[in-house]
C-alpha cells in the first residue's frame, strides 16, 4: 500500500496537480553544497575507475576511527539498505528465522521472504510507549532463529528504544547465540541519546547510512560494522554484484563525516523544529501518538480509522501520507514524514486534523 500511495501521488503530480508529499522519508533540505564539490573534485581528478569492494581505505578508517573498532570491521555499502539486505542474505539464506519487532520497515520482512526465511512479529503498542512485552518476544524465539533485527531510532515511530529493553534483547540474544542486526540509519541525528550495539558484547551488526545524516539520498552509500569473517563475505558479496561503491560518492561520504557535528547539529535543528510543530497540531486534533525523539516521523492514532482508505481519500486534498498497515498491523495509525518545508507542512497537517475529525 505505501508503494500504491507514492504511484499514485506521482501519477496526479503528472496530470498538474501540487501534492504535499509526506508519505516518504526523503528529507528535503539540500545536499550540502560541499559535499557536491567533493564528489565533483574527485571525479575531475579521475577517481572514476573500479576500486575495493570493501570500500576506500581513508574512508573505513574514518568511519573506524568514529565508532572506535578497526577499518576490518567496516565495509562501504551502496545505501544502508543494501547493508540490511546483504546481512539478511549471508545470514537467513539457508533458512531459520528471524524475530522483529514490530512497528516496523516492511523491507525487513520482504527481504526475509526472498530469502525463504520465516519472520516473526512482535507486536509493540503506543499504550506502552512502544516498549517490547518480552514475554511475547521470548516465545517468538525458537531454535531456528537466526537474527533479530533493531531498528533505533525507528521507523515510523521515531522513538528511541528503552537502555532498559536494549540491554535485555541483546543479553537474550547473548544468550541463544542469535545474530542482532541493529539498523541505526537515525542515529546521529536523533534528539535523544541512542544506545549502539556496538556498545554490547557480541558477535551483532551495525548498519548506518550517509542518506538520513547529511541529506545524501540519493547517493547510496552506508556502512556496515560487524566482526571480520562477516565483513569479509559482504565484502566478497559486493564483488560479485555491485562491485563498489564508486570512488567520487566516497569521496564526498568522506567530506561529510569531516563537517560531522556540524551537519548533523544543523539536521537537527529543523526536524526537532518540525516534530514541535507537528506534535502542536495534531495535540489540538487529539490524535494519539508518541512525540518524535528523532527524525523524520510521526505516527499517530486514531480510533477507528482506516488508514488506508484515509490515505487515499488525503491524496483529493493533495496530501500523500503511509497507512499503518505498511508497517505491520497497524490499521489506527498512519505514518507522516515531516520532510517537506515548513509552510507545506503547516497547510498539510491542519488539512490530516480536518479529514481525521470528521
């Protein structure tokens, strides 16, 4: 339904008519201007050719050097999402299954089903703030699973997970012997303190992307920590199928890490000026829903609703929003990403609060 919403927003869009599109979370603000003439600079310079597979090596020790491991334990991916689909392949290909809390990105469990693997669902609520039933979580692992995977901050809550619950899913985790794949992509621009895998023991995955950061979409490059034999077979995955990521996209991923605090301080500002105004309008409309803790998301609630048909029936006011039911079964609830300007936002918004109240 999420991919059925954008196609048909693209498709009004074609036919003339202005849609404010809150549906996807690809923020809207600009590729820093010196990240660009990075990429430029380096191309000029003939850093066009075939490189490592596991990435440059000034970039991995940059990013080592940041989250205080080795440049073996990194390798440059094309986008966060190839990190998770390429873990989940190395991982799940030869079945088993793997445990997911849910809200969630539905891209975890399609990637699953590609792979033949099963996906268990563990179902969070907004009345818990979120917060994992850990019996439920417990009984959805067996000896076939595999991997849990994380997504924190996530997506479309924005809510940071608990140190409380974190510690818990990893020593549980610790104690099965259970891969977790930690999907951090919100991490650096999150409002409020986040919690890495990387700061347990054990033999689990980080994944993080340059996308959400630095406002590099369209890019595609991220990164994935984990142990060396891990890395090793990503690295030979990549060899065999996108071969690198190229030099020129490095280069400029390289540039950003070096403005780091400052991009990311800047990111912040206008996602944590956006949520509060999010979170302001839709109090007045008494939608349910937890206050954003980090970009790009709200995902509020709404008894009764059907979610679906409400984002279709948004899409004749010019609004584009996801159903709930995109990210698990969530039918109340619907996702609004805060990625558009904050007028746009403003007109959008009050235009939800109008349609959820009638």
């Amino acid at each position: 339904m999420l991919y059925e919403i954008n196609e048909k927003a693209i498709k009004l869009e074609n036919q003339g008519k202005k849609i404010i599109k809150l549906n996807l979370g690809d923020p809207d603000l600009e590729t820093p201007r010196e990240i660009i003439e990075a990429a430029y600079e380096a191309m000029k310079k003939g850093k066009t050719k075939y490189s490592s597979a596991y990435g440059e090596k000034n970039l991995r020790e940059k990013i080592a050097e940041y989250h205080g491991v080795s440049a073996d334990n990194v390798v440059i991916t094309p986008g966060s999402k190839w990190g998770v689909f390429a873990t989940m392949y190395l991982l799940l290909k030869n079945g088993g299954n793997v445990v997911i809390p849910t809200p969630y990105w539905t891209a975890y469990e399609l990637t699953a089903k590609t792979l033949g693997a099963e996906t268990r669902l563990v179902r969070t609520e907004l009345a818990s703030k979120w917060k994992i039933d850990f019996e439920a979580f417990e009984r959805a692992i067996n000896g076939q699973t595999r991997m849990i995977i994380l997504n924190n901050p996530n997506n479309p809550t924005s809510k940071v997970m608990d140190t409380e619950d974190m510690d818990r899913v990893v020593q549980i985790a610790n104690e099965k012997k259970i891969t977790v794949l930690s999907d951090e992509v919100y991490a650096d621009i999150s409002f409020v303190k986040t919690k890495s895998i990387l700061d347990y023991d054990g033999s689990h995955v980080m994944v993080r992307g340059f996308s959400k950061m630095f406002t590099m979409t369209g890019w595609r490059i991220g990164y994935v920590i984990a142990n060396r034999e891990l890395i090793d077979k990503i690295g030979k995955l990549n060899q065999i199928t996108i071969t690198n990521v190229p030099v020129f996209i490095q280069e400029a991923a390289l540039t950003a890490l070096g403005m780091h605090d400052k991009l990311t301080s800047e990111i912040k500002k206008v996602y944590q000026r956006r949520a509060k105004l999010a979170s302001k309008i839709l109090s007045k409309a008494k939608l349910e829903f937890t206050e954003p803790e980090a970009p790009f998301y709200v995902f509020p609630r709404r008894r009764g609703l059907d979610s679906e048909r409400f984002a279709l029936d948004l899409l004749d006011e010019s609004v584009a929003i996801a159903p709930g039911t995109s990210f698990g079964d969530y039918r109340e609830h619907f996702r609004i990403a805060l990625t558009v300007p904050d007028d746009e936002l403003n007109v959008a918004l009050n235009k939800i609060c109008e349609a959820a109240t009638k």
